[in-house]
C-alpha cells in the first residue's frame, strides 16, 4: 500500500505539513497533524488547516481520490522477537492487539482463534464496530476496531462471517429465517404473524413457532429427535504461561533497552549501529553531542581515548 497526505478541508494534495506524523494515531484520527494548505479556498481561511493521511492499493489501477484502501494496522513486524500466545512460535508478521497488554498472535494463530469463535458463534456485537472479536486473553477495551482484519480469513469465511453477521442482526430484530436448506433467508414478518412466507427467497411457506411445513393447529414435537450433526470444532487454546511474555510492549521495550542508551542531556533513546563513539541526539530540538562509552558530552577527551572503541 501506498500513504498518501491532502488537506482535510479541500480535499487536494498541495499542503505542507507542520510536522510528520508520529504514531498510528496520527494517520488514522482526524485533526492530529496541522498542515498550510496552497489552494486558493483554503489559504483565504485564518484557522489551522488539518491534514488527511489515506491509502492507495498499489496492486491495482485507481479509479479516483475515493479510491482508498483500508489499513490493517494490527498487522506488525516482529522485530522484538515476541513470542505467539497460542503456540509459542516468534512468527513475523503478527497481530498486535490493542489491548493495554498488546498481546501478540501469529497470523496462523490468529485465523484460527476468528474461525473458531465463528464456529461457535461467538463473536461480539459493538453498537458501532458491528461484530468483532477481542484480545484472545479477553483483556477490557481490546476490541478489534478495524473488522476489515477479518478479510486474513479469506473470501470464503470472510464471506461466511458477513453472512453470519447478516443472520444475528435479523434475529436480534425479532426476525426469522428461513428453515429451508440452502436458503435461510432472512425475514422480518409482524411480531403476530405465525404463517411465513420466504418472500424475496425461495417462497416455502413454514410455522414461526416450529420453523416447520405451516400447518394449523399445535406444532408437532417427535419424541426421540436425533440431535443435530455438528462439525468437528476447530481447536484454538491460550497458554497462560504466555501470557506475560506474549506482549509487545515489554518485548520492545526490552530490545530498546539493550540496543540503545539515553541521551544525557533529554534522555531519548539512541541505537548505535556501527561507527565511532560521537553520538548526536536524534530528538530535533536537542541534537546534543555525547559519547556512547562516557555517557556524558563529547570532549576531546573521548576522541583521543575511545574515538573509535
């Protein structure tokens, strides 16, 4: 995929921004970055113009500016090595949930933990998000927000879980589906209408109540009614002694850890990759000189003893 910046307010491309973008919260939140717009609407205007981060699909030809691609952001790099909650592998990529643990699964892990709780029925409804799943430890706030994620299952379940998600929102609607094999057409008859007609699907005419051949009079209920074949469930486990060492934020914060040192003066972390022992602060408004071995300001000293190790 392909970022691409415009003014939030105009829509085109003539901007320059304030400053870049830090996180994934500048990208994809509105009014986090400020930008000067050069079009005539927007440069007559005295307020702070916002810029608007979007993304192109680079494996196909746009067909415009509404042409956009959806980011899966949970997708990561594994570069701290965490290890997956399910089975323990490091895998790279992984999904990194939001969860305040940012607990880590690997893509393998993570289709299987959809499609099983899709097997079971058991994702959950969000007023806003529609049907999602969280973190698989079940941390609070750990909804996936995003649910374009799902589309790692494939078409087919992909299509299977909108189909689902399709059939619990007419049930929740005090709705039916058709019982006819291969229909299972939702319908949304009077809350006192008994006699169902699949209107739109197939035209079986069935009983509300028994969800049978529409009949008058009780429903008929056999005695030994041979319960109904399943599919083997499909298998999906968190060890909790994972738990603790499948989060990403503790790994990246370990691998920062070894592989950088604080400035002396802001205290950001710098990474040494190779060179001589003169480092400069990365953060822009301190640039400060130091040395990796000293830890204190480049002196002269320092180049004499340790310039080079």
């Amino acid at each position: 995929g392909k970022l691409r910046v415009r003014c939030a307010s105009c829509k085109q491309g003539a901007i320059t921004l304030h400053a870049d973008p830090t996180c994934w919260s500048d990208v994809l939140n509105d009014n986090k970055v400020l930008c000067s717009c050069a079009t005539p609407e927007c440069s007559e205007r005295s307020e702070d113009c916002y810029a608007e981060f979007y993304f192109k699909c680079g494996d196909h030809v746009t067909t415009g500016d509404d042409d956009v691609a959806v980011p899966l952001y949970l997708i990561r790099s594994n570069l701290p090595g965490v290890v997956c909650l399910s089975c323990g592998d490091v895998a790279n990529p992984v999904i990194v949930f939001q969860c305040e643990a940012s607990h880590v699964t690997c893509l393998d892990c993570f289709i299987t933990y959809c499609l099983s709780k899709l097997s079971e029925r058991q994702f959950t409804f969000d007023p806003v998000l529609g049907y999602t799943l969280p973190c698989p430890i079940n941390c609070p706030d750990s909804l996936i927000v995003e649910v374009h994620h799902f589309r790692l299952l494939g078409d087919e379940q992909y299509a299977r879980y909108q189909h689902w998600g399709a059939e619990e929102a007419v049930l929740a609607a005090g709705g039916v589906l058709c019982p006819r094999p291969g229909c299972g057409h939702g319908l949304l008859p009077d809350p006192d209408c008994v006699r169902i007609t699949c209107v739109g699907g197939c035209d079986y005419v069935f009983c509300r109540h028994c969800l049978q051949d529409y009949h008058t009079g009780e429903c008929w209920q056999p005695d030994n009614e041979p319960a109904p074949q399943s599919s083997a469930p499909i298998a999906f486990s968190v060890n909790p002694s994972r738990s603790g060492g499948g989060r990403w934020d503790v790994a990246s914060a370990a691998v920062i850890q070894s592989l950088t040192k604080p400035c002396p003066k802001c205290r950001t972390p710098t990474e040494r990759s190779g060179g001589c022992m003169h480092m400069v602060c990365t953060r822009a408004s301190c640039r400060h000189n130091w040395c990796w071995v000293c830890h204190t300001e480049w002196t002269r000293d320092c180049m004499a003893s340790h310039w080079f190790g």
